[in-house]
C-alpha cells in the first residue's frame, strides 16, 4: 500500500477540513432564527466550498493518473529495450 506524502495528507486534510466546516454551516444555518430555512447565502457559500473542495482532489487525483501513466510508460519501455538487447547477444 503507498503511504501519502506530507503535501498529500496537507492537500486532504484541508479538503476534509473544509467540507466539514460547510456542513457545520449549513446546519447552523438551518437550525438558527428563522427555524428550517437555509438562506441564499450560506448556500452560495458552501457551493464555493464544496468547488474549493472537488478542484483540491481532483488535481491531486489527476496529476496523480498521469504521473502513475508515465511511470508505466517508463517501465515499458526499459522492459522492452532489455527484450531488444537480449536478442541482439
């Protein structure tokens, strides 16, 4: 199993974090005067939130993808040249 590295575990946690602040906003929201209604604003506030949010893990996500495709490429690559060179002898 890989173990994350201090940026990612940073990059997580802060996306936890945050979405967890937006959730205790929107229940305060819906539990403070008046009583069920959730204004316009705090729910502008948490669609920022939960954006702030998905763009943090999707760049990770995807630099991620491509780094984890260039490593596979690179190992392809030398596995075929030591293919090549075992021919040659």
């Amino acid at each position: 199993m890989k173990t994350l590295t201090t940026k990612e575990k940073i990059s997580y946690g802060l996306a936890v974090g945050t979405m967890v602040c937006g959730l205790v906003l929107l229940f305060m929201s819906f539990v403070s005067p008046p009583e069920g209604e959730i204004n316009s604003s705090v729910l502008y506030a948490f669609g920022e939130i939960s954006l702030f949010v998905g763009s943090i893990l999707g760049i990770s996500v995807h630099v991620n993808a491509l780094r984890g495709d260039f490593r596979r490429k690179i190992i392809v690559r030398d596995e075929l040249k030591i293919k090549e060179d075992e021919k040659d002898r």
